[in-house]
C-alpha cells in the first residue's frame, strides 16, 4: 500500500526491457539527455537538475447505501511530473513563494511542469509530452529565478542555506505485486454490508465505500538515479449519521486499510462493525451531551493515535520558511516552517516514549501497515530515530535543506516530507488495567466522581479550535465517563480542546498495550499533502499507546440545534417487519 488515500502511496511501473520493448523508458532518457544540452533562453541559464517522474494509476471504486449501489467505476490514468531547477544547488528558482509564481503551497514552488500522458506505449507522442512540459516548467523556472533575485534586492537573509541537497545517485526496484482488481467482488461486498443498516432506522444516514488500485511509477533525473515502484491499496470506510432527540447531529466512521484483499477483516467482522456502529450511533440518540469537565483524560488505542496524528506528527517533517516576494506571502512564508526546527535538542515527549520513523516496515506484529523503499526525490528509505527518551533528535526531511539538518532522510512523498510508519515505544509502560486506575486517581483529586475516556477521534481540519491556532478541532466520536466502581456511561457531542504540540511533554503515563492505526496526514496549517500529480491523499501508519493527559478540556457545543425529522423514515416500518 503507499500510500494513497484511496489508500495509498503511488506506484509504478517500470520494465526492464530493451529500448525498442521500452518505448516510455527510452522517451523519459532521450528528452532529459536533450533537455539538458540544450534547453536554454537566451543568455538566461539552463537547467542544472532536471527529473521526470510518471505515475500511471488504476483505481476501481464501488459505494453502496442500503444495499443500493450507488457509485460504480473504474479508471486508468498515466501521469506526468516533471520538477526542474535553475542556477545551482547552493541557489536556484526553488524554496521561493510569490504572486503567480507556481503552486503557492509547496517548498517546490516553481519548479514543476506535468501533463497527462496517452495511455498507449508511443514514443512519439510520450516524447511530445515530455518536451511541453519540460518547456513550460523551464520557462517558469527561469521567471521565478529572477523574481527570487528582485526580492532579495530588498531583504537581508538571515540564513545562507543551500536551495537542494546534493544524494548520491541510486537506481532501486521496488516492486510487489498488485492483485487484480474486482470490482464485481467490490460490488457485492458494499450492497451486503450497507445493507445491514436497514436494522437501523433510527440511523438516518449510512454508506460503505471501497477503493482500490494500484499506482505504478518511474523516475528518472539528470543526476543518475532512477526507480521504479509499484504500490497496491486498498480501503473499506463505513460511515453513519443521525441526529439525537434535540436534534444534535450525530456521526461516526471507521476505515479499514490494506494492500490487499486479503488484509481486510472478513466479511463477518466487517458486518459486526456495521452493527456495533449502527447500535452505538441509536443509543447515543438518548445519551446527554457532554458537560463541561477539566481533568485528565485518558486516550485510548485509536483515539491516541489519531491525537497524534493530528497534533504531533505534523511537526516531526522539516520545511523551512521560503523567501516572500512581496508582503502579502510573508504571513504564509512565515507559518510554512516547521515549529519543531528550534526544538532540536530538547524535550517534546515524556522521558518514557521514544519514537522512530521507518518506511521499510510492511507489518507490525502482523497488521498491515504498508511501506516504502525508496522516496519521491529517489533517496533510499530508511530508518530515523525522531525522539529518544523524550529528546527530539532530528525531523524527516527531503532534498531541502533546512537549519540545521542538511540531507535528506528518505521521507519525501508528493510535494514535501511525509510521517510513513511511526513506531511509539514506552518505558515502563502500565497495564490498561494500572492505567484506569491512574485515571481514576488523578480525577478523584480533582474532586471529580469519574473521568473521562476518549476512544475514537475524529479531527476537523479547517475548523480551528477557541484559541484560533492551528491547532484543529477534535471530536469525540467515542467517549465514556469512567467511574470508580468501574462501570462506564457514554457521552455524545463531546469535544476536546486545551491540547496542543507542546501538551505531549506533560503526558503522564502510557500503555505497555499498543494499537497499529492509519490516517490521513496533514502538514502543518492542515493542508492534505496530495502525491503530486496523481491527485491521492496521503495516509501515514502509526503504533502507538494509550496516553494519559493530566488537563483536558472536554466539552459540549454550543448554540441553535437543527430540527429532527417530523416522521420517522420511510423503512423504519419495514425494518420491524
């Protein structure tokens, strides 16, 4: 898998044929080989670093609702990036941002070109393609190199850093095989399973989706290196929504991950999390809303990980702060560099985690987690311990240099550094058991009769939290009150504030149990990294304990509440029958 967001990663394809077998090879090697002698405007300079890499994508889709087929499909696309610099590698048109100049959100700004390719193997065309989009990226490379200049006319650098690093060349496989894609199969698995929602007709609205494919990619660049990489996924979600008897909206959602058929649960487990969904969502219909509570909270298995996910993770990739060509760009060149970079060498988690990044893994205790062997920029993944004991020792980097890290640590994926699998480990880490009672212990000094237990969160990006940060708002999709004698009592509509990047060194315990989890990963200010070109979100894997937090906010919302229904549903009836 890898790692798209119909799951995944993005893929490949790459023969290793003769020339004449190999028309889309030898199309890529003949136009890079006359791209770089003799492309050049005028006396302006010619490109120093030129790449290409095609993405040649099939997907299949199916979506049903109550066992009607609502979305059917299947497609094929062939995808080209090209990514070319100008000047030199201590200088060039790159880390960049102003008006008009190339995708305003990447520290790639200014450098891409791409189109989309024939599906038919003809050098001709292919080479035409090529030479278009090496053309336009040129010409827009040249531009911004000279817009850069003008505005450092008017600044004064506070940091001399290389504009790309210099990797040795690599030429890497990295290819697994991809299993047919059935679509049939697909079909009538989403029709039996939304079809169970018919049970519950005080779910208003329900749906289960199925995407799969696999992304095959080629890349090749002027200094030497090339890969080929294929990557298969596949994704299950199950979503429901109704509204309480106020009136509350009310939703939950679960997604299933694989690379494979064959790493999804099966059909029996899937139904049973329909169900168990479906029965949750109808008696959260009578539940009260949450209260007001200051207090620790508990994290548990997916709701950990999802905190992480949101809060943490994203400032673990480094980028750094482009030059602004005007005013207007300084406020967003200013929130593109990561806050962790002045964090190096001090403390972000309790002494009792460590954390490692490892895109080679494929499995963790035998769940699916998928993986890489070699990134975006052509760099060979590997291994890289972040935190140790607490301590932050390094970000997941790309070819851009930031301060203080000067190469690449394998992570880059579509338009900058990516989370792949992120391995928590605890020292001294509590039973589960241990852990509630910790909980319950910390609330009872509080003067609390319970605690709250959070145990699946869902993050909105794009609706900030109270304190207009970044930090997004997070919602309780599963939340109980914990009491001492141990029974619990769920909570609805609850969220959750007062957590933020920093609150992670103030956990006080964690699990010796851990929980493997995959996301959506944002970038820091919430923007979904999209695999360039292809389109596909990105999906990072994590393992990772329950953690508990001394000063949580949880809280109910506020405000008008829309009506329910006047009648019930058209199928309660028939659901009784």
């Amino acid at each position: 898998m890898r790692r798209a967001l119909s799951l995944a990663g993005v893929g490949l394809c790459v023969a290793t044929a003769t020339h004449a077998q190999d028309p889309l090879g030898r199309a890529m090697r003949d136009e890079l080989a006359r791209s770089m002698t003799d492309l050049r405007l005028d006396t302006l300079p010619k490109p120093y670093f030129v790449a290409y890499r095609l993405d040649d994508v099939e997907t299949a889709e199916a979506a049903a609702t109550l066992g009607s087929l609502v979305r059917g499909r299947d497609s094929r696309t062939r995808h080209l990036r090209v990514e070319l610099r100008v000047g030199d590698y201590e200088f060039d048109n790159t880390n960049f941002v102003g008006m008009g100049g190339g995708p305003a959100f990447s520290m790639l700004a200014g450098l891409r070109g791409g189109a989309l390719l024939p599906l038919d193997d003809q050098y001709q065309e292919i080479r035409r393609q090529l030479w278009l989009a090496t053309d336009g990226a040129y010409k827009r490379a040249v531009e911004q190199l000279a817009q850069k200049r003008a505005a450092l006319q008017n600044q004064t650098r506070t940091e001399q850093l290389p504009d790309f690093a210099k990797e040795p060349p690599a030429v890497i496989t990295d290819v697994v095989p991809a299993p047919p894609l059935d679509r049939a199969a697909a079909e009538a698995l989403v029709r039996g399973l939304s079809a169970a929602f018919r049970a519950f007709p005080e779910v208003y609205s329900s749906g289960v989706s199925w995407s799969a494919g696999v992304a095959r990619t080629r890349y090749l660049n002027s200094e030497g290196s090339a890969f080929t990489r294929s990557s298969p996924w596949l994704v299950l979600g199950i979503q429901a929504s109704t509204q309480a008897v106020d009136g509350m909206p009310l939703g939950d959602a679960i997604a299933f991950y694989g690379g494979t058929p064959s790493d999804l649960p099966t059909r029996e487990s899937l139904l049973d999390s329909v169900r168990a969904l479906a029965t949750r969502l109808t008696r959260l219909r009578q539940t009260p809303v949450a209260e007001l509570y200051n207090g620790p909270v508990l994290f548990e298995g997916d709701a950990a990980a999802e905190l992480f996910n949101e809060l943490f993770a994203p400032r673990l990739v480094a980028s750094r702060r482009p030059i602004a060509g005007n005013p207007m760009m300084e406020q967003f060149a200013a929130r593109a560099e990561t806050p962790f970079l002045d964090q190096i060498g001090g403390r972000v988690l309790p002494t009792l985690l460590s954390a490692v990044d490892n895109p080679t893994l494929t499995s963790f205790e035998g769940h699916f987690i998928g993986g890489y062997h070699v990134d975006d920029d052509a760099v060979p993944a590997r291994e890289t311990r972040l935190v140790d004991h607490g301590i932050l020792k390094t970000l997941l980097s790309t070819r851009v240099p930031v301060r203080g890290i000067a190469h690449s640590s394998g992570n880059r994926w579509g338009a900058g550094p990516v989370v792949s699998n992120l391995v928590v480990t605890v020292d001294s880490g509590a039973s589960d058991q241990a852990l509630r009672a910790d909980l319950l212990k910390r609330a009872a000094a509080r003067g609390r009769g319970y605690a709250i237990v959070v145990r699946r969160l869902n993050a909105t990006i794009g609706d900030m939290g109270d304190d207009d940060s970044d930090t997004p708002a997070l919602h309780a999709a599963v939340a109980v009150k914990l009491f001492p004698d141990g029974h619990e009592e769920p909570i609805r509509n609850a969220s959750v504030s007062g957590l933020t990047a920093a609150s992670f060194k103030s956990i006080v315990a964690a699990s010796q149990s851990r929980t493997v989890y995959t996301s959506p990963f944002h970038s820091v200010g919430g923007m979904n990294l999209q695999m360039a070109s292809a389109g596909l979100g990105y999906a990072a894997s994590y393992v990772m304990p329950s953690l508990l937090f001394e000063d949580v906010t949880v809280k109910g919302p506020s405000g008008d509440l829309p009506k329910p229904p006047l009648s019930s549903p058209p199928w309660a009836g028939a659901s009784r029958r």
